[in-house]
C-alpha cells in the first residue's frame, strides 16, 4: 500500500494536517485491496488494484462529509465528482462487490475527529445543493399531499417511472417488464424469462378464454398484453404513470388487441368495474405502504367474483420486523416506499377475508434479471444517456447493480403469494393440488 503522508507521521497517528487520502487510510479498520486517489494529488494502496475510486473535487469531498453513508456517496457519484474505475458506470457490479467486501471504516478518536475537520476545512462542511436526480427528503414530502394519497402517489410514481419510454425500452428489453423475470437455467435469456414469469402468473390465476383480469401497477402493459393474446382474457391494466399508458395502449394497438386489453391511466382505488375472475398485482405492493395494505387487499378482494384469484407478486424484506428504506433507495429511486416480510403480505391478505393458497420465493431469480437490465444499460449506454443525462443513467446503474446484490445475498426478496376469494361455504374453486405446474 503506498499513500502520500505527511514527514514524521506513522499509521495510526494523526497529523495537524493531512492529505485526503490520509484521512481516507486513517478511517479504514484494515488495508483495502483498491486504489483511491484525489484531486489535491494523494494517493492510497496498490497502483495496480483491480478497481479504485477517484474523487475528483472539493464538492465531492464536501458530499462525503456532510452526508455520511450511502446518500454522500451517491450524491458524489451521481454529480461526477466521484469516479469508479474498472468497472462500466451502466453495469459497477464487480466493484461495488469488492468495495463491500473490502471497505470497513472505523469511528474516529475525539483527537482525531478534530484533526480530520480541520484538515477538511470549514468550507467543507456546508452541503452543496443535491444533483437535479434527488428527490425532496421526506419531511419537505408534505406539501406533496398525505403520505401514499393518490396525489402523493402519483407524483413520486411520476419521479421513478416517468423517465423515458426510450430509456425503459433499452434497459428493460423488448418485453418492458420492469419486473422480476422467471429463469428456468441459468442460460435462459431475458425475455424468454419475463414471457415465463406472465405464463406462471397467468397459470396461477387459472386464466380461461372469455374470464375478465385486472391488472393493478400494470406498467407497461405486459401482463394485460400476454393475458389477452395467450390467454384470450379481457385484461383491463391501470397504471398511475402517464407515460406507461400511452405506451402500453399503443403497444395493445400495435398488436390488435384493443377487443381483448385496455390500459388505463388511473389510480387502482379509483376503478369502478368489478366481478373480475382474477386480479393481478405485479410490483404494485412496495409503493402502497404498509399502513394502507388493510384497504388495498380488502379492495382487491372486493373486485373478485366468488372463487376468483389474486395473484400478489412484491418485493419484500426476509423478516416482518420494520425496517426502514436506505437514503439513497428513498431519495433516488423509490420515493416513499416501504417493503416488509411475506408473512405481513400474507397476514394481511388473511385479514382481508382471502384465502391464501401458495407462495413462492424468487428471490434468486431477481438478481438474474438485475443483471441482465445491467447489461442492457452498459450495451446502450452511450444512447442512454443521450436521452436522459449521464447523472440519471449513473443513479440506474448504480441501484440496479446494488439491488442485485442485495437479493444475493438475502437482505430483499420477491414472494409470490396466491389467494383466493373463499365464498361463506368455502368453496373457492381451487383443486387439490396446484394446476399450474
């Protein structure tokens, strides 16, 4: 390891002054395998380090300080004043893996707390305004409305899914599913899996030419489109994005469905129609909050017939204890959402007067389709950002790869929970065994 110190110090002391990759060396609790270097020429550890961080400006630094953990460094990383080398910006997977593994910081002395703010500066301590990317904290969220209102909910919808139809199409595939994909081997390929991932949900909800499905979150339409053409369901699929509409009810166009599908830009709550034979749900729940799944699944229930299927399929955490969104996530990607554990999504739908029939945990199969939108991105990245900026391809690489890694190892999941609308003499249509295998 080789770092720029000042004369006659030693590790583990501090100076009155230091360099910033000093302050860095003196903060880790062992050597890290990687390279880090900084604008006022310091350096840290192995010239040839597979990967390394470069921090490119006093702003940057002043991000790192002012806001510890994950959000400084995104908020470093997003404006590009903080670079990650070896690695594609569209796919930082391989790095942030080795970061994880390797990086581990101490709490500094009280002595060496001061000596680190003074070497810092002053002027280092006021935060810089947060990249355009960042949406407001959660305290400045209620002049938006009512936490998880339909006004509140449309907006931060808006922020995450109104990006760009184009930049969807390059990341998400052809199929723009933007949702977790069904891998049968290792070497299925992306849209063979999403198409399985809609013929699993449809074999759940036993759909049957002639029956009626609602879709709630419905996207980009895949699921109503695959109902309606494989199937031959009447699909009707609400989705609070406008953009999503009208790109879905154009995809429906193109493939002359408009008899069968029908999207609409509209807030689930806010559907009239009932005496559907199943109602799907495919990514919807992680928006709604948890306070409201007593009123979202009794809805639900309410829109079925007698017998009739849900299928809830949801991002969730791997214990039912509350635990609160990382910064980053609720300030760049999923303004108010909040995950829980499949037994609060089960006893939830219980509680609302279904019967639970199956779940199913595809937890691995989530970071399969991480990685492929990754790859997707770093292929099309150049086009990616030309639509949509560097700082916002930067923020979808970066959460995409960090998701990944954090189905692999088991701190999210996504369960497949299937219920059924038991009528009051219990008969709910359902056979002795599963009929979607």
């Amino acid at each position: 390891m080789t770092t720029t110190r000042e004369p006659g110090t030693a590790r583990g002391t501090t100076p009155a002054r230091m360099t910033i990759a000093h302050m860095f060396e003196t903060l880790l609790l062992r050597p890290a395998p990687i390279r880090f270097t900084a604008y006022d020429g310091s350096s840290y550890g192995p010239p040839d380090a597979a990967f390394g961080l470069d921090l490119k400006t006093e702003r940057g630094l002043a991000y790192l300080v002012t806001a510890p953990g994950d959000l400084g460094l995104a908020r470093a990383y997003v404006s590009g004043d903080l670079d990650v080398r070896g690695v594609h910006p569209g796919d930082p997977y391989d790095a942030m893996v080795t970061l994880l593994r390797a990086m581990r910081f101490r709490r500094p002395s009280p002595g060496q707390a001061v000596a680190l703010m003074r070497s810092i500066g002053l002027s280092q301590l006021l935060p810089p305004p947060p990249p355009p990317q960042e949406h407001l904290p959660r305290w400045r969220r209620v002049v938006e409305g009512l936490r998880h209102s339909s006004e509140r909910d449309g907006k931060v919808i808006s922020h995450h899914y109104d990006v760009s139809n184009r930049f969807y199409e390059m990341v998400l595939g052809p199929s723009m599913t933007y949702t977790c994909a069904l891998f049968e081997t290792e070497d299925t390929s992306l849209e063979d899996a999403q198409h399985a991932k809609y013929e699993l949900v449809a074999r759940k909800l036993a759909l049957q030419p002639g029956q009626r499905l609602l879709d709630v979150g419905c996207g980009w339409g895949g699921m109503v489109r695959h109902a309606a053409r494989e199937h031959g369901v009447r699909a009707l699929g609400v989705t609070l994005s406008r953009e999503q509409a009208e790109w879905a009810q154009a995809a429906i166009r193109a493939e002359g469905l408009e008899h069968l599908a029908e999207v609409r830009h509209l807030d689930y709550r806010d559907v009239q129609e009932t005496g559907f034979d199943a109602v799907s749900s495919i990514g919807l729940t992680e928006h709604i909050g948890v306070d409201q799944y007593p009123a979202y699944f009794r809805f639900l229930r309410d829109k079925l017939v007698p017998g009739g299927r849900l299928l809830n399929h949801c991002i969730t955490r791997p214990t039912n204890k509350p635990t609160s969104t990382g910064a980053f996530i609720d300030r760049y990607v999923f303004p108010d959402g909040e995950l829980t554990g499949s037994g609060r999504i089960i006893t939830e739908a219980q509680d609302a007067g279904l019967e639970v029939q199956h779940e199913e945990n595809l937890r691995v199969h989530y970071a399969h389709t991480l990685a492929g939108w990754c790859r997707n991105l770093e292929a099309h990245w150049d086009e990616a950002v030309a639509e949509v900026g560097e700082g916002t391809a930067r923020v979808w690489g970066l959460y995409m790869a960090g998701s990944r890694m954090g189905f692999e190892r088991n701190e999210i999941q996504l369960h497949q929970v299937l219920a059924t609308r038991t009528d009051d003499e219990g008969h709910s249509r359902f056979p002795l065994r599963p009929d979607w295998r």
